[in-house]
C-alpha cells in the first residue's frame, strides 16, 4: 500500500508541475508568438479551403 501511494502522489506532482509549466509559458509568451500563431492559422485555413 506504501508503494502504490508513493506512485500515486508522484504522479500527481508531476501531472501538477506540467500543468503549471504549461500555463507560465502561455501566460509570459511574447506577444510576437501570439500574433505569429495566428497569423499561421489564418493562412493554413485559407490554403485548405482554396
């Protein structure tokens, strides 16, 4: 039951850790990213609808 436990509450840190990664990086991106992103979008969107 120890072990299992152990697993457990590693696995939910590291679950936790990429999470808040994941958020901090979109939080502090550049707004260079943002518009680069969607700018991609726009023409992938037009590409496959021509």
């Amino acid at each position: 039951m120890k072990f299992e436990t152990l697993m457990l509450h590693s696995l939910f840190a590291a679950c936790l850790l990429i999470c808040v990664m994941t958020v901090g990086s979109m939080l502090t991106a550049p707004q260079h990213a943002a518009h680069l992103a969607a700018a991609h979008a726009t023409a992938a969107a037009v590409h496959s609808a021509g």
